[in-house]
C-alpha cells in the first residue's frame, strides 16, 4: 500500500510503498464477538518522488481514464489496483486532474478542458476531415 509522506530534510513530498503484517484476535464474550489487531511488523518496501508516482500510475491509467470518468471509479481503481490509501486518493485525483488539464465541476465526474479565455472550459472536441471527390464532411467527437 502507499502512503504519502513529507521528507524532513527537504520538505517535497514523496510515496512510501509500505507492507503490514499484523494478527487478528477475536474475544467472545457471550453472544458478542470482538476483533483486536496487533500490527506484528511494518516495512518500507520502497519510495518514489510525487512527480515519479503520478508518472507510472498516468502510464497504467491511460486507456482508463477518458471524459466524464466518475471520481469514485478513479478512487476505486486507485485503491485496488494502485495500492493507494483512502487518504491519499483525493490529493492524487487533484494531480491527476492538474497534469492531464482536467475539470470537475460537478464534483463526481473529470472532463478534459481546453482553457478558450481565462476561467472558461469547454470539453475537448477532435475534428475529423474526411475528403472524396464527391463531397466534404466534418465530423465532430
């Protein structure tokens, strides 16, 4: 799993890829049961800048990630996939959004955006034009 830390030599933030082992103890009292856990060990498997993180999981989210993709499903594929914590999930979707020019205006849903003035989005659009010698067509997506 990973977890986002500040270095304290340098202040820039960075990801620990962490593993956790712990045991599970279940007290029965009468008809109620309880679980207690004790962490047994925690171990730094690795660590990787920000920029280098968002880098790789944009690399493996590329053909995921498309207009109006719902932040939860991002979220989901996220902490499933990625190994990322609940946490640091919504930091990561706001990078994610940043690199990639994303908006969400909703608060459920990213959109590419493509600044026309300052302070105004409009979704992407590609132009396709097809030419024959009979007629011309411009397809809008």
């Amino acid at each position: 799993m990973f977890v986002k830390i500040n270095c304290p030599v340098c202040g820039s933030e960075a990801y620990h890829n962490i593993s956790l082992s712990a045991l599970e103890h279940m007290n029965f009292e009468g008809e109620k049961q309880a679980y207690r856990y004790i962490i047994e060990n925690i171990e730094v498997k690795g660590s990787l800048p920000e920029e280098d993180f968002i880098r790789s999981i944009l690399q493996g989210m590329q053909k995921i990630i498309y207009d109006g993709i719902e932040v939860e499903v991002l979220r989901g594929i996220l902490e499933e996939n990625y190994g990322v914590t609940g946490a640091c999930c919504m930091d990561l979707i706001e990078r994610i959004q940043l690199e990639l020019d994303m908006y969400c205006p909703d608060r459920k849903r990213l959109y590419f955006a493509e600044t026309e003035e300052l302070g105004s989005y409009t979704k992407k659009k590609t132009f396709y034009l097809t030419l024959d010698p009979f007629s011309t067509y411009l397809t809008c997506f």
